[in-house]
C-alpha cells in the first residue's frame, strides 16, 4: 500500500482527547484504518472506530408552553419555504 497515495480531506483534534481524520471516500478509510490498526504503537495508545453520522439539529428556544408540537411544526413548515421539496410537498 503506498501511503502517499491516500487522500485525506481534513486533521482535526476532537473534545475528548483525540483525532478526527476524514478521508475522501470509502476506500481511503478502509486503507487508513487498516494501516493505523497495523501500527503496535498507535492500537496500544489509542482507539480506533469509525465516527456515527449525526442527523442535523434544531434547537428552538423560548417557545410559549400552550403552543402544541403539531401546530408548531405547521407554523414553521408555513414560514419556511425551504422545509419543502421541488414538488412543494412538507418534508415532515
């Protein structure tokens, strides 16, 4: 495996202590992963697994207590053009 050839997008240092490194496509993590694992000295300091993707969030704040989930949602999906496909169908 020749490692120069692996392509790596980003380096960044994580909260809990450790490194995010995100390669660009499936085939360059499967060949990081396997050279990283093949390193007796990084598999005894330190964790290797594969990061869960997260849905996106958000949080709104300081909404009035009588105001029910559903007519939320619709206040929001009428305001919000954006919250709907090409076919102007809601995406919730």
């Amino acid at each position: 495996m020749d490692v120069r050839a692996l392509r790596i997008t980003s380096i960044a240092r994580v909260f809990v202590g450790g490194v995010k490194i995100i390669p660009a496509n499936e085939t360059d993590f499967t060949a990081i992963k396997v050279l990283l694992e093949s390193m007796q000295d990084i598999t005894e300091a330190f964790e290797i697994t594969r990061a869960q993707k997260r849905k996106p969030q958000v949080i709104v704040y300081n909404i009035d207590k009588k105001i029910q989930a559903e007519e939320l949602l619709e206040g929001l999906l009428k305001k919000n053009c954006f919250l709907y496909n090409a076919n102007n169908v809601p995406l919730v």
